[in-house]
C-alpha cells in the first residue's frame, strides 16, 4: 500500500487496539476505557485541492454516509469554526478499511483531514488543540492526531506513548458491520474491569472486553476468531468486527494469511511506531 505523504495525498493508517478493557461509566453514557492503540501501515488515501471560495466538499461517494455526515467534511468545517479560515478544499476519500470493522477508519479520515489541513491551511494549531477538535468528532480521533502508538485512558483521550517490539498482523475483515454504539449499550457488557496501571502491561492479563458481546451477537466474528487462535493469541479490534493475530516476522504473517479460507478478506500490515503525519502539528 502507498504510505508516502506529498503535497496533495496524504494516508490515513488503520489502528489496533492491542486490547481493550472496560473500567467504568461517566454519568454521561460514554465508557471509561484503557487500551494501547497501535498504527497500522495500512489505511485509507485522502486527496485534498485547496478552493478559495471557503466551501468544503467531498467528492467521492461513500455508501450510506451523506456528505454532510461524513467526519472528513465535518473535521473540515470544525477547523474553519475554530480558526475562522476562510479557504476551502475539495476532498476525495480512496476508502480501503471496512466501515463499522473497529480499524478506526472514519475517525482515521478526520484525524488526517485536521492534521493536513492544519499545514495546508497554514493554522498552525497545536497538536493539543487539534486532539481537543478530534474529540468532538469521535473518541478515537484523538489518538490518531496524538501520532504515536499510545496507552489511553479515559473514553480514549488521555493518552501516554507506549514503546511496542516490531510486529506484523494478519487482519481478517468478517463480512459484518458492528455499529461501536450497539456493543456500548448491550446490557449483558461487563463494565467493571481492574484498572490496571501502564507499567504492568507487560504482566497484567490482557483482552477485549468488546468481544464477547459481539461474538455472540455476530457468530461469524467468533468463527473468525477461532480461525486464528492457531496461530497464537487472536483478538478483536475496537467494537469489531475485525479480528488479528500479532507475528514476529513478515513472512510468518504471509504465510498463516495465505492459510485463510478463500470466503474471508483479510490483510497483513506492519506495525507503525508513527502516524505518517506526526510531523504536520507540534
Ligand atoms: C471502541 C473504540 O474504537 C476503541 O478505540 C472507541 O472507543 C470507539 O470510538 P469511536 O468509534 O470514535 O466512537 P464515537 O463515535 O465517539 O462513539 C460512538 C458511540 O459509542 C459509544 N461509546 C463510544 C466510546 C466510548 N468510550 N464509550 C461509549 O459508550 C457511545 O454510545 C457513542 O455514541
Ligand atoms: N469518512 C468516513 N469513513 C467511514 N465512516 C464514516 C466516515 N464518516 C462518517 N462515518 C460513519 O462512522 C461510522 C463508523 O465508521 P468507522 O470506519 O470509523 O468504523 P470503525 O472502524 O468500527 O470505528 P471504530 O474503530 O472507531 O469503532 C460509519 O458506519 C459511518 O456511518
């Protein structure tokens, strides 16, 4: 996949998270989470074409999400509200990461659309300002501007670099949708996990407390699951639907893919350190 950033394109990488624990509720509805997040070079492609006239489109069509609900026009406009720039762009989404597949896709788009505009639009916002905009489009959308891979805290916005070893990942993208809200709202969701501190993820034992929920109410993420559990510790992603397992090697990665029955799509991309954009904001 093309990773490189130029002066018109620029990537908008899938994340992970490593696992997922629930610790609580804010009085709001929103859950109290932890996690380590971790890029993926693999991702989405966005082109953008600076318009004079202030409007801000997207020229590309995406099933079931009009334009005016779409998080790369929505991050657009919040950073014309915040800054009172006047120019406008043009944007076009090569969408590659599945919609409701827990890889962060559209709050990957929004991230990127905030980080390159930033530059493009010569605000010169700070990473924190940027991160506080992301938030008011979605909880994932902080890290992605945060750039690195990140233990977070809080419904995803408290957020502390994490050093993780080299690894390669085989992604299987079962043929479901999870809509992130569904999961948060099932009744049967355990809530109360241990908070564990960040200097005992290495011993702490570690899992999606997301992913019961789904493989019960969505059986074809389970048998996903159970697919790559030969391979080593498989798990969910976000609220699913998709499912990893983490290799030392490349080749080791290509090879179990190449093992995956012909019905199922799936991918293998390395581990990022560092969003491709973590330069555009300070
Ligand atoms: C599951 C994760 O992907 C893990 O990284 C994120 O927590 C989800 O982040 P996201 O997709 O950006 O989610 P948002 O668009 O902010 O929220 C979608 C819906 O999920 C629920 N939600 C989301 C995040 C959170 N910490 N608690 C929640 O209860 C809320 O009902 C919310 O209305
Ligand atoms: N640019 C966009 N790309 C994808 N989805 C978008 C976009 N803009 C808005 N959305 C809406 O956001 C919803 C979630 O899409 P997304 O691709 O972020 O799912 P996800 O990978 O499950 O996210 P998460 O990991 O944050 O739960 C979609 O179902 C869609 O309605």
């Amino acid at each position: 996949m093309d990773f490189t950033v130029n002066a018109k394109s620029y990537p908008a990488p899938a994340k992970l998270n490593l696992f997922l624990h629930v610790v609580g509720r804010r009085p709001d509805g929103y859950h109290l989470l932890q996690s380590v997040f971790r890029f993926l070079d693999y991702g989405d492609r966005l082109h953008f074409k600076l318009r004079q006239d202030g409007r801000v489109t997207r020229t590309t069509d995406l099933p079931g999400v009009p334009q005016e609900k779409d998080l790369v026009v929505r991050a657009a406009r919040l950073l014309q509200e915040a800054t009172g720039c006047t120019l406008g762009v043009d944007i076009a989404v090569e969408k590659h990461l599945p919609m409701g597949g827990g890889l962060g896709g559209g709050s990957s788009d929004a991230a990127t659309v905030l980080l390159a505009l930033n530059r493009l639009w010569h605000l010169a916002l700070p990473r924190v300002e940027l991160q506080r905009l992301g938030l008011q489009l979605g909880a994932d959308v902080p890290v992605f501007v945060f750039g690195e891979s990140a233990f977070a805290e809080g419904v995803g916005e408290l957020l502390q670099p994490v050093s993780l070893p080299p690894a390669w990942y085989v992604v299987i993208v079962p043929a479901v949708a999870v809509a992130t809200a569904e999961i948060f709202a099932a009744p049967e969701l355990t809530r109360d996990t241990t908070s564990i501190k960040m200097c005992d993820l290495s011993t702490a034992q570690l899992r999606n407390d997301l992913q019961a929920v789904v493989c019960a109410r969505y059986p074809e993420v389970a048998t996903c699951l159970n697919w790559l559990e030969q391979f080593g510790n498989a798990r969910m992603t976000g609220s699913g639907a998709c499912v990893f397992a983490e290799f030392a090697t490349q080749h080791e990665a290509h090879q179990a893919l190449a093992r995956k029955p012909a019905k199922w799509q799936g991918f293998v991309a390395q581990g990022l350190d560092r969003h491709p954009l973590r330069d555009y904001a300070d």
